[in-house]
C-alpha cells in the first residue's frame, strides 16, 4: 500500500472508528458570545503529520495540549507536550528515555501539578506528571502490557485515569506511590473522566460510572443502541454534559448529547446532523460548547454552542488548501469569553497538520 493509500485508508478509519470500543479518543473548561463567533486558525507548529488530542487552559495565559508527531509510524511516533505561556507555544520536554507514543488526555490541579496520559513504547500505558519546567513519567502498581489509557482527572492529592482492560472499562486511582486499579463489571471502554464520572460504551450503548462513597458504579442511561460517549463536562454534582454520537452502520453516525440535572441522564436535541463529536467544555454556568467534525462540510471547523436546551452550529471559515479539519477537544478560557479547540487539518495531498482554532464573540475582535 502506498504512503497516499495508506493516508486514506487511515482518514476512513479515523471518520468512523469513534464508534467502536478500544478506539483512541478525545479536555476540560463570561459573557454569552454573540450568534456570530470569529473563527482564527494557529498552530503550535509540530512536526509534519502531527495532531493534538487534548487540551487544556489552567488560565488564558496557562493553556497546556497533547499530542503525536509522526503519525503514520507506529513505532516512531512521538508523543509531544506543548504549553502557551500568553504569548508563544514552546514544547515541553520529558525527562524519560522509553519514549511516548500517542498522548491523549490531560488534567491539571494547578499550573505545577499536570498530567497526561497515552501510550509508551514499551507497551505499558504512559502517565507524565510535571509542569512547564518538565514532565517525569509515572509507573502507578497494578498496571500491565496491554492496558490503555484514554483520558484522566486530577484534584490535589488525587489522581483519576480511565481506559479498559481486555474487555472491561479499567480505572485508576491515586497519586504518588500509591494507586489502586478497578475494572468496570461492564463490557466496554472508557474515554474520559471529569468530577467523579467517567464515559464511554459497551460496544452497544452509552455507559457511563459515577464514584459514589469510593466506588465506581454504573448509572441508569437512556436506551441508545449503537450509542457511544468520548468526552464528559462537569459543573457541579448537579450539572453536567457528555457527548459522543450513535453508530448506526459504515458512515451513518449521529451526534449525541447527555444532559445529567443530578437526578437522571437526559438527551439533548441537537441540530441535525452527521457531525462526529469529540470534546465538550463549559463556562460553568450552563453555556457549553463541543467540538468535532461534520463530513458534510469537512473544510470547515466544526462546533455547537449549547445553553439549557438550545444549541445552534458554529463553522469556521475555509481556509485554503485544507481538505477536511478535525477538532478533538475543546478548552474554555474563563475570562475571555473564548474557546479554543484542537486537532489536525488534512491538506488536498492528505498531509496532517497540527490546529487550534479559537471562537469568541465578534466584539472579542473588534478590540483586538
């Protein structure tokens, strides 16, 4: 197969694949924006066929991404840590000669105590903890080889990492030198965690476990066969969204969101569509905004806007010689009014290039 088929057949893989269990993933968040969101197109400059998975503002002046470099190489693929510092992007190094591969998901309980978690080259799953100074990776007990890894949580003193085991969803818990791991009694994987839940599926439907008095159990959703959930936002024990989307065959899937009110799981009517939903990120005050991809309109960065039950689309502009764009995860920047999201652009030679698209409202620019 050729390097240009290969391209394809992994562009394919990458529209549809969210919908099947084991399948790499998708971060974390004041004024209403206006119905019209400028959209600004930058990148933190990795290497050729690079994109990010995850991303996460501390403060607007504090915005941390993860990533790969190299994709197409399993081997040589490179997991890469950047930081925005409110003026420039620099890489962040890790102090650890086995090497990451793909990074995925990331946390932060401040500026000096952040975490990432994908995979290694060793075939262990990789966990870096560090700051803008430098990263050491982390060898929690009770991991082993064919363990993954897909998204993480941290509070200070404690640290929560989600993924599956064989055919079990797979969560672990601790910091420093002591962690425990829990396999779900569901089928499935997870995907996510944030504020005591963690989402993802069973292969057939939604699944979604809550921690409650120390232990992780599943919740009562409603009946969503081919359902499937990758990114989790949570406000308060009484407010939450998690999206995903609902696989009903070969590129026929559906965007989908959960709306929890504390009580129960409820889904969100959404905008018509065949869009793909990655990430989730809010305000804090219900305002919240998710990211993805929309093959109807591949060139044009993909986002909705939601409020109580009303959510609208938001694209970007076509920016020349972009094919398709992808945004996997979406951070708030409180204060700014701003989103920003993150992925990887397809050129019209399917060459990937790393994104981070902002939206704010058009008054944002006008005093810019």
């Amino acid at each position: 197969m050729t390097r240009r088929s290969q391209r394809r057949a992994l562009s394919l893989f990458l529209a549809t694949s969210v919908a099947l269990t084991q399948v790499t993933p998708a971060a974390h968040a004041d004024p209403r924006p206006a119905a019209e969101a400028w959209q600004q197109s930058t990148s933190v400059r990795l290497q050729a066929d690079g994109s990010l998975s995850d991303v996460l503002a501390v403060s607007p002046s504090d915005v941390w991404a993860v990533g790969q470099q190299e994709i197409w190489d399993v081997w040589k693929n490179r997991g890469t840590i950047r930081h925005w510092d409110g003026r420039r992007w620099a890489e962040v190094g890790v102090r650890d000669g086995t090497a990451a591969g793909n990074l995925r998901g990331l946390a932060a309980a401040s500026s000096s105590d952040v975490w990432a978690v994908g995979d290694g080259h060793d075939g262990l799953p990789y966990i870096v903890h560090g700051d803008a100074a430098g990263f050491d990776r982390v060898r929690p007990q009770g991991l082993r080889a064919g363990d993954w890894l897909g998204g993480v949580d941290a509070k200070s003193g404690r640290v929560v990492a989600v993924g599956s085991r064989e055919k079990n969803g797979l969560i672990l818990t601790g910091q420093g030198n002591s962690w425990t791991v829990q396999e779900t009694k569901e089928k499935g994987a997870l995907y996510a965690v944030a504020g005591g839940f963690a989402v993802g599926d069973t292969g057939t439907e939604p699944l979604i476990v809550h921690n409650s008095g120390g232990s992780w159990k599943s919740m009562p959703l409603p009946a969503i066969p081919g359902g499937y959930l990758r990114d989790v936002q949570v406000d308060s024990s009484k407010r939450a969204v998690a999206v995903g989307g609902v696989y009903r065959g070969p590129g026929d899937i559906t965007p989908l969101a959960l709306a929890w009110n504390g009580k129960r799981w409820r889904e969100l009517p959404l905008p018509g569509s065949e869009a793909r939903l990655y990430g989730v990120t809010g305000d804090g005050k219900g305002r919240y905004w998710m990211t993805g991809y929309d093959p109807a309109r591949a060139a044009e960065p993909f986002m909705m806007r939601c409020e109580k039950s009303d959510c609208e689309t938001i694209r970007g502009a076509v920016k020349q010689g972009r094919s398709s764009v992808r945004l996997q995860a979406v951070t708030y920047l409180a204060g700014k009014g701003t989103v920003w999201a993150v992925g990887h652009a397809v050129d019209t030679a399917d060459r990937y290039t790393d994104v981070v698209e902002s939206f704010a409202p058009r008054t944002t620019t006008q005093k810019s």
